[in-house]
C-alpha cells in the first residue's frame, strides 16, 4: 500500500477524500447545486467535477420511527444514482459538504460514503500533439453537453 503523495512523469497522486451519495435521479441537479456552493469541486483547470452511475433500484423497509412509518414489506425504489466527486482533505469543507447534502436530499437516511484515496493531479505537460486526446480526434466534448441528471 502506498501511504503517500506520489508522482509519475505526467501526474501527481494526491491525498484525497471521495464522498458518494446516493439519491433519485431527480434530486442529484438540486444536491449538487447545493454542494458546488460550498466547494468547487477543482479538478485542474476545471471545476463542479462529478460523476453519476446509470440508474438502479434502491430496496429497503421502513421501521418504528422511520418518517413513512413501519411497514412490513420491502420497498422497491427505481431510478437512484450514485454520484461521487473528490474533496480536499479538509475535515471542516467534508462536514460542510455533508451536511448540505442532508439538507438538500429528500430521505430521512440518506447514504452518503466517504473513501480516502489517491487523485491523479495533471503536471500540465505539453501534449499538444498526443494524438491520443479528444482535442486532436473527430470529437468534440462541447458539442452536446448533458446535465447531471440526464
């Protein structure tokens, strides 16, 4: 295991923090609003960096005390996301962060995860020429932007 700060001939490995929520897909638009409030969510020479898995179906049952009140069969909820976006390692930005999140999601219990982990960190190399990167294909990243909760 590697236990620190590390760097390659293009990147650096930083110390980061990633928190994952999951939430309905129509919620994520509101959330991250919220959330891009209190951090940028940088990523080089760009910022409100995020990303969201396809939809899936959320089970669970309420219990005594649950807002819904105690049921005894099993929900089944269609069309949550997971989306997950990397934090400084800041304990006062992350409680911030966290809290946002649970004052802007629509559960009682909302699951929000958080991992400490490595981030590549682009040295800003000049690779004009890689043939490799969208800008020197057919692609163009700006032809069709998608919001988050497309």
């Amino acid at each position: 295991m590697i236990d620190g700060n590390f760097e390659t001939k293009s990147a650096r490995m930083e110390r980061m923090v990633l928190l994952s929520l999951q939430a309905p897909a129509d919620d994520v638009d509101r959330i991250m609003e919220a959330v891009v409030k209190v951090v940028p969510l940088m990523m080089g020479k760009y910022d409100g960096n995020a990303y969201q898995t396809g939809e899936g179906v959320e089970s669970y049952r309420p219990l005594e005390g649950a807002a819904a009140g105690p049921e005894t069969d099993l929900r089944k909820r269609p069309r949550i996301v997971e989306v997950s976006f990397e934090l400084p390692d800041d304990r006062k930005k992350i409680e911030q962060v966290i809290e946002t999140i649970f004052q802007t999601h629509s559960y009682q219990e909302p699951v929000i995860r958080q991992q400490n982990i490595l981030a590549s960190r682009t040295k800003g190399l000049d690779d004009s020429k890689n043939p490799n990167r969208w800008w020197n294909t057919t692609g163009d990243l700006k032809s069709k932007p998608e919001s988050i909760s497309s």
